[in-house]
C-alpha cells in the first residue's frame, strides 16, 4: 500500500489502468481485461472495485464494465450521461453520469471529465449505438496531485488547457497510432500538457497499433522537452 497520498497505477495492458489508493480502494479505468490480450491472467480478477472511469464505450475500454460493475458494485461508476444510462439498462448500479468540463467527487478525489478526439459507440450485440462522446479524465487527489488519463485521442491544441486548469503531473496517452495519435504527436501532447512524466498506453497490443515508447523518448528529445517515459509492461506498477 502507497502511504504517501498517491495511488499506485498498475496497468494492465492496452489502456486499462488499475488504481489502488492509499486506503486500499480501487479505482478502475476503462475496464478491458477478460478479452484483453495484453492482461496477465492472475490480474483479469479484482477482490475489490470501489469506482470505476469509463472514457468511452469502445469494447477495447468498456467490455467488462458490465460484468466488474455487477460483482463488485463499486461506489461510482463514472462516464457520460448516455453510457450510465446504457449501463443502467443493464442493471449496473451507483452510475453517476456527468459531461465534458464536470467534476465530482469520487472516493475523495476530484475527478474531472475533458475531451477527447475520437468517437464513440457501444457495441450491443450486432448493432453499435450512439455512446455519447469520447473522454478523458483529470483525478486530483486530495493531497493535490493529479494526474490524467486521456482515454484514446488524437493530439489537439486545448490540451494547454488542460495544463493551465488542472496542472497534471502524470499523463497516460496513447500512442499506437492509427486509432490514436502516434509517437510523435504524443510527444507534442507532453509538450501542451507540461507534465513530468507520461506513461505510454495503447500500445502493443495487436499488430496495428505500431507506436512504441522508445519512439516517444526519440521524439521528446527531439522538441526539447524535459519528460519522463515511464514504460509499463502490463502488470508492471508505478
């Protein structure tokens, strides 16, 4: 257990990251694991879940929400008004809706949704449904330190907002490319963000997703900016 007020992050492969508090509750973020290829096996299984983020309803974030959510019934499921709606429809519990430029509170973090470029749907048997639009969250613990996830986007200029409002110390971004943005945008996004350290997701996962973190190093020192890779195997913890 972290004693120091941050959470430990362990990701467990493609975009889905494990957050334990220093209480010892869990906070889960775009829940991908059962299917995910990139999950070690003995961390497809949780003893606990106390909130759950869901920056969109793609399955590559969102297929197990459903499941987790029923069998662990955390305090908060957060996501956008139109994806708690569906997962109430499926009798998720304690869903807590909310939009872009929103905070709340959720286990005594203020956790904000941002945008993300994307798009967004929910694949409901063999027919995709409208999923509300894609996010990204900021989580400012209570000691101050924040961090943001930014779900799956492409680079874009208001992410010096993101910096000037919030002051994120750690990002997760992505940077497979082809769905997201590549290396070297991810780099200009550390850029925009002025963050510290930037922990590479989306990534590795299936053939298509190309990017890789030594790319990101390459290209950081490139521009000139001063940020630390933090490179996680999936099961690896920071």
């Amino acid at each position: 257990m972290n004693q120091d007020g941050r959470p430990t992050f362990t990701y467990l492969g493609h975009a889905t990251v494990r957050c334990d508090l220093p209480d010892g509750r869990v906070i889960l973020i775009d829940p991908f694991v059962s299917d995910n290829p990139s999950c070690p096996e003995a961390l497809k299984t949780f003893e606990r879940i106390d909130a759950m983020l869901i920056t969109h309803p793609h399955p590559d974030h969102f297929a197990d929400a459903v499941g987790l959510a029923r069998k662990h019934r955390p305090e908060k499921v957060v996501a956008t008004f139109e994806v708690c709606a569906y997962l109430e429809s499926k009798g998720v519990e304690n869903c807590s809706g909310m939009n872009v430029g929103g905070s709340q509170e959720v286990l005594g973090a203020r956790v904000t949704q941002v945008p993300a470029i994307h798009t967004s749907g929910i694949l409901d048997g063999d027919r995709m449904i409208y999923g509300g639009v894609p996010t990204g969250y900021v989580v400012r613990m209570p000691d101050g330190y924040t961090f943001y996830h930014a779900g799956d986007t492409a680079l874009f200029s208001d992410m010096q907002l993101i910096a000037e409002l919030h002051r994120p110390a750690l990002a997760f971004l992505p940077i497979g490319d082809h769905f997201t943005m590549d290396p070297k945008q991810a780099a200009r996004a550390c850029r925009f963000l002025e963050i510290q350290q930037v922990v590479p997701i989306h990534w590795g996962t299936w053939p298509i997703l190309t990017g890789r973190p030594q790319q990101l190093e390459e290209e950081l020192a490139s521009l000139g900016v001063s940020c630390r890779v933090v490179t996680l195997e999936p099961g690896q913890s920071y």
